[in-house]
C-alpha cells in the first residue's frame, strides 16, 4: 500500500472550509494543530504522519498475535519510535491484518485515529487514508468532522479548552497538559496567524532537502537559510525573501506534476 503523494499543504479554502464547518475562526483552528501535530500533517518524505498504537491493534486483532508480535500488538501502549520509523510498525502490523493495522494508528494534521474513519467522514480506513495521502486539506476536514461527530465544536467555539482536550485526547489530557497548551496556542494565533503562502513554500523546502524548521507559516532564521540555500541552487539572486520567482521556482520544483 502506497502511503505517498504531492503532500499538498493547507489552502486557504481548506482552512475557511473547516472554519465554516465547525463555527469556529482560525486561531481556534490553528492551535489545535500545533499541538496535535505540531502544526504539519506531512513527514518530510511526504507521507502522512503518523503514530502506530500497538493495544489499539491487540483490540482490533483481539490479541492474536501478541505473542508473535509484542511490540505491535500488545495490551499496554508503548513501543513508540516516532517519526518516519512508526511506518516500520504499521508496515509489520499491516502483514498481519492490514485493515486492523490502519485503523490503529493516528493520522496526518489532526491525528484522527483509524478507527474514527466514519466519524471523520468516510466509508472505511483505507479510503480514509486514501484521502489522507493527498493533501492536508482532506486531512483538516476530516478532523473537523470528527470533532463534530463527538460534540466538541461548541468547546472550540467557547475555549473550553479543557472539556475539548477531554473529548479529543481522553480523560488523561491533564498528563500532557493538552488543556493548557491549547489555550496558549489560541492565545498566540489570535495575535498573528500562519502564512499560508510561506507554510507552503516551508513544506516544498522540506521536501526538496532543505531545512527551514518547523512547519508553520513564520518566517525565521531557519527559513531564511532554507530559502537562500534553494535560491543559491537554483541561481537565483541569495536574498533569503520568498520573492515571486523563489515562490515560484520553488513550487514548480517541489510539486512538479500537479
């Protein structure tokens, strides 16, 4: 199963898609992505993120392989490699039951577990996928339907960060702090919100092999770096800016056959 594609950033439209959805303005948007994802739905190979939940899997499989495969199907949570490594534990769990395998992991942008792909708006895990694939407009939307589906928009819309973080992480949210992380993230994204055009243009440097930092639509020394280290490659005049022919030298290479 192919779990890559373009790794299409967020749109505008998306975002206003999901806002419109949910009843809620960007920032309440904007900062549950940060701390679910830490703001990007792609790894820099651009397959989704994910993160492989090896006692989901022992429920799904009802334990059949926790013997076999302890460290992919087990009653306790744990075994977590992060980043591009999680796939090697989705592809091993995959060999044993591929269905089970997709709804026990979390998913891109908003991290909606596999086994929600009907509260996020799809037929079955693997269209979910699918989907998820393409780009993080897809993502968003189903994260947001999910959020609707449990009841959580009206906490969005109120910033009642600790009953959402409740709904959307479970009742040991307090462990990670995700109530409070929530609220600060909101507080930051109502001062200034991420640029969509450079968030896109940080993802093609990514993809390309040059480090601009985190994903998140604000222009820092990593960024700055990035781009003069792509303007050098490309001949172009080393300005560290995202000028019009950077933006669009850069687009035209990262997502040749859109």
């Amino acid at each position: 199963m192919s779990f890559q594609g373009q790794g299409r950033p967020l749109s505008g439209a998306g975002i206003e898609q999901v806002c419109s959805t949910l009843g809620v303005a960007q920032p309440q948007v904007w900062a549950v992505l940060s701390v679910e994802t830490r703001g990007f739905g792609f790894l820099k190979d651009r397959r989704p993120q994910i993160l492989f939940e090896r006692h989901i899997f022992h429920n799904q499989t009802g334990g059949r392989f926790d013997s076999s495969a302890p460290d992919i199907s087990n009653s306790k949570a744990g075994g977590y490699i992060g980043g591009e490594a999680e796939y090697d534990r989705l592809n091993t769990a995959i060999g044993l039951d591929q269905a089970a395998a997709l709804k026990s992991a979390s998913w891109g942008i908003g991290q909606v577990m596999g086994f929600n792909f009907a509260d996020a708006g799809f037929a079955n895990v693997a269209d979910m996928v699918a989907a998820f694939v393409e780009d993080e407009n897809a993502q968003l939307l189903a994260m947001a339907n999910f959020i609707k589906a449990n009841g959580l928009a009206g906490a969005m819309q109120k910033g009642k960060w600790d009953a959402f973080a409740r709904g959307y992480n479970g009742p040991s949210f307090e462990k990670n702090q995700y109530d409070t992380r929530l609220a600060a993230a909101h507080a930051r994204y109502q001062v200034m919100l991420p640029d969509l055009s450079l968030r896109t243009a940080q993802a093609a440097l990514l993809y390309l092999g040059f480090d601009p930092g985190t994903i998140d639509g604000v222009t820092g020394k990593r960024t700055r770096s990035a781009i003069i280290a792509f303007q050098e490659k490309a001949g172009l005049p080393e300005t560290g800016e995202l000028d019009t022919d950077t933006e669009s030298t850069l687009l035209g290479e990262a997502f040749k056959s859109d």
